[in-house]
C-alpha cells in the first residue's frame, strides 16, 4: 500500500530529475554530473516505493534499531562531505582570485 507521502516524495523525486534534466540539456551540467544525479534520484524514487530495502541494512548489517536513526546518519555523513567539498570549492577561488590580483597589481 503506498501512503500519501510516499506519492509525494515520487512526485518530488520525478519533478527533480526532470530539473536535473533540463540542467543537462543546458550543459550546466558535465556528463558525470548528470548521470550522479540521474542516478541519485532514482535511488531516491527506488527507496521512497520501497522504504523496507534500508531495514535490512540498518537492522541487521549495521545493527541501528530504527531506519530513521539509520536515514539521520546518512544525512548527517552527506552534509558534512558536501560541506568540506564547497569549502574546497572556495578556497580554490579564492586562491584563483588572489593569484589574478597580484599579477594585475604588478602589471599596474
């Protein structure tokens, strides 16, 4: 039986893919990155239809009594990874901005 928010987190999951598609199409995307996220919200759609796939992972390969506490985890870890990426991200900027600032200081 599927619930109300599962309905919405597929329609939610397709309305994303749909954005990731038109970002692809755009080329605002590499081809690497469109297939990440084309990957990532089937998974998505693939775990809200079937949410009992992570019980079997949570409660018996690692041992978390909830699925929940398992799902919190995980976002959790992806936060932090993102978090440090975009701090990388940054600092190569800057570093960037700071290198083109000296040598048009210089030039001057």
């Amino acid at each position: 039986m599927i619930l109300g928010i599962q309905i919405v987190g597929v329609l939610f999951g397709l309305a994303m893919l749909y954005i990731t598609f038109l970002h692809g199409k755009r080329k605002e995307f590499t081809s690497k990155e469109g297939i990440f996220w084309i990957v990532a919200w089937v998974g998505f759609i693939i775990l809200v239809v079937f949410p009992n796939v992570l019980d079997f992972i949570a409660s018996d390969l690692l041992n978390i009594s909830r699925t929940l506490d398992f799902l919190i985890i995980l976002g959790f870890i992806f936060l932090i990874g993102i978090s440090f990426y975009n701090y990388v991200l940054i600092r190569k900027g800057q570093k960037k901005l700071e290198d083109l600032v000296r040598k048009l200081a210089l030039k001057k």
